[in-house]
C-alpha cells in the first residue's frame, strides 16, 4: 500500500488539523513504513503558504464590510487575500500532480477538509461541520472557499474521517451520507505530554517567568472559543481569589477578537489576566502541570484537544457541555453550560477553594485520557485504507489535471 497525504496544515505553528495531520503521518509510517506513507508539498510551497496564512491572520483583523471604520480598504484586503489564497491552491494543485506523476499511489488522504481534484480513490477528515453550520464564527475567505469547494470535494471522497462520534454523526445527518462511508477515529494525545516533576516545573516556571498559582485557557482567541464568557467570570470573582490565582490566556489573537481584545485591555488584565501568545511544544507539559486547573468553555468542538491534554498531565478540568467535549472528557471534567456565567464563575471559586474537590477532579485524570493515542488513531485510519482499496486494481495512478 502507497498512500499520499497532504502535509501542508502541519507546516508552522500547529493548531488541531496540524497536530492531527503531523501525528497521524507520523504513525502511519511506523505502522506501514516510511516509503508507503508520502506527504505533499515540498518545502517552499509550505514556506509560502505559511506566509499566507500569517497575512490572513493579520488582514482578518481588518473590517470587512464598506461603511464600517476602514471598509473599503478590508474589502480591498480580503479581495487580495482571496487571490493569494487561489494561487496557493493552485501551486498546491500542481505540486500533487507532479509527484503522482512519479510515484505509484494507491490513495489520496486529504486531512484537512476539502480534497483536490485526483483520479485517486480518495479520503478526507472532516473535524468539524462549523464553517458550514457556523459561519459567523469563521473569517469571509474561508466561508467563501468552503462556498466554492465543499460540495465537489464531497463528491470526489469514497470515504471519510471523523475524529470523534459526535462529530461523525453530525457529518452522517447533516450531509446525508451513508453510515458506512463515514469511520471515526479518536484523536490522541501527543506521547510527550505528561504529569512534570516539581524540580522539572519550577525550572520551566522561573524561565516562563510564570507565576506559582494560575489557572489556565489555551486556544485560539476567536469567537468559537467563547472567552469573554470566560473573563467576565473570572472577573467576577472576589479580588482575593483573583489575586491568589491568576488567570493565564494563551493562545493567538484570531478573527474577529475585537471585543474580547477590548474586554482584556480594558477589564481583565487589571483584575488577574495574563496572556501569553504561544507556549512552545517542550514546555507545555510543564505549563499543563503547573496550572491549578485547565479551562475550556468553547461553543462547539469536533474533539477537543486542550482537555485531554490536561488530563493526560494529570490535571483538573473545567469544560463546557458543547459538542464532543461530553464524549471526550465528560465522565471526568467538570462540565458547565458555555453561556452560564453565573455557573463559570461558581465552578471557577470551588476549584481554587475547595481542595477535595480539586483532587477528586484530579483523580483518575490520566486514565481518561490514556486511552486517546495516536498510534490507535493511526491504526484504525490504516483499516479503512485497507478496505477501501482492496480489490482494487494497484497500478500507477495520477493526479486528475
């Protein structure tokens, strides 16, 4: 079996599809061996495309609507960002053509949504449906580009990926698509994360210049996440809890922060918020560790990483009830409505006051999350492989033009 996976979502900075997408090439090739498991692009191609993704990082800040404060020049950016966007699709296009050119393939994993044009039998990953469900939630171009491209996507897949049950059945109900062409595999948890010693923490925590108590909120600052939930609870709290236990943010600014970035500068970070814009990968264990407790009250999740990240550090978890966050972490997080301030800010008081609750949070924390691995994930990705493309005739086969 030879099987060619687009790399491209793992290159920089990863969020969830580049985790998954980076964890899953790397235990499909020691389950099947280097040479049957090929990425694509090359290099450059994902050097450009991460510059890409840093402009629309940057340009999705701008207003995107003529008659708001600065329209007509973010109508100007997103019209030019939508044309970067199609070269870079277009340079994707050519890159994957070319190397099916030269190698005989068997199957084309896309991992990140929306497959390109390929006489390959075909699968793809959908992590999640909010773009198509949400799309308040998600920045123009790229409601525009699943606009354009879902559907013929959809059409070229034999089979798809779904990384939790919940997230599977709302693909089955929502696309109307037979049981059977949809499998779900679990996420995991990456194999370095774990419960830090206190020598080993304390050493991370003077170089992070962290302080000695926090609780913590890691993930992308956007609307999905729904952190100014979060921060009108936490500053809600008494100030001498708030003092005792501040609250560290980390994650990058993304679409549409405004009013979170507002509530920051002018409330939170004078009432206990800290906020760090990226912990990098060998420190986040240590990070994980040192936090009293990890919180998490997202609106919707196709999984949901951060929690059983925390968990397998053996930490306490305060989650939302949305999405698959009850499948996933629910028999041991505490698990509170996303928009119930009231509920936050009380969850929030107990677990920094109340130490027997806190541990019974801890306990068992590690189980929950050990059975969530990727050498699992990739296993059970390998199988549906298998049965999709045997029987098959497995001669060289190319890219479609």
């Amino acid at each position: 079996m030879r099987v060619v996976i687009n790399h491209s979502s793992a290159a920089g900075l990863k969020t969830g599809v580049g985790h998954y997408t980076d964890q899953l090439v790397r235990h499909l090739r020691r389950q099947l061996g280097h040479y049957h498991v090929e990425c694509f692009p090359r290099r450059w191609i994902c050097e450009a495309r991460l510059s890409f993704a840093q402009m629309r990082q940057a340009l999705n800040r701008l207003p995107a609507q003529a008659g708001e404060s600065g329209g007509q020049r973010g109508s100007l950016a997103h019209r030019a960002l939508e044309h970067v966007r199609r070269c870079g699709r277009a340079l994707l296009k050519y890159d994957f053509r070319s190397l099916c050119a030269q190698r005989q393939f068997q199957l084309y994993h896309e991992p990140n949504f929306i497959a390109l044009p390929s006489d390959l039998p075909t699968v793809a990953t959908l992590h999640d449906l909010s773009v198509l469900l949400h799309p308040e939630w998600h920045p123009l171009d790229r409601v525009k580009h699943f606009e354009r491209n879902f559907a013929r996507s959809l059409k070229r897949c034999q089979h798809f990926f779904a990384i939790s049950e919940y997230c599977r059945r709302e693909i089955i109900e929502t696309l109307q698509l037979p049981q059977d062409r949809v499998t779900r595999t679990y996420m995991g948890v990456r194999e370095h994360l774990r419960l830090v010693a206190a020598d080993e923490l304390g050493d991370v925590r003077r170089r992070l210049k962290l302080p000695e108590r926090y609780l913590l909120c890691l993930g992308t600052i956007e609307p999905r996440k729904n952190l100014l939930t979060l921060l009108k609870a936490y500053c809600g709290l008494p100030s001498a809890l708030r003092d005792k236990w501040p609250l560290l943010l980390v994650g990058n600014w993304g679409w549409r922060a405004e009013a979170i970035a507002d509530y920051y500068r002018r409330e939170a970070r004078h009432r206990g918020v800290m906020w760090r814009a990226y912990v990098c990968e060998r420190d986040l264990s240590a990070v994980y560790s040192g936090a009293r407790a990890l919180l998490y009250p997202s609106l919707y999740e196709g999984f949901g990483m951060p929690p059983l990240e925390m968990m397998a550090c053996g930490g306490a978890v305060l989650s939302s009830t949305a999405g698959a966050l009850r499948e996933t972490v629910g028999r041991k997080a505490c698990l509170i409505d996303p928009l119930d301030v009231d509920g936050w800010r009380n969850a929030l008081e107990r677990v920094v006051v109340d130490d027997d609750w806190w541990r019974d949070l801890r306990s068992g924390a590690v189980e929950t999350a050990r059975p969530f691995t990727w050498e699992r994930c990739a296993g059970q990705t390998l199988e549906a492989y298998r049965s999709l493309i045997g029987g098959r005739n497995t001669g060289p086969q190319r890219a479609a033009a």
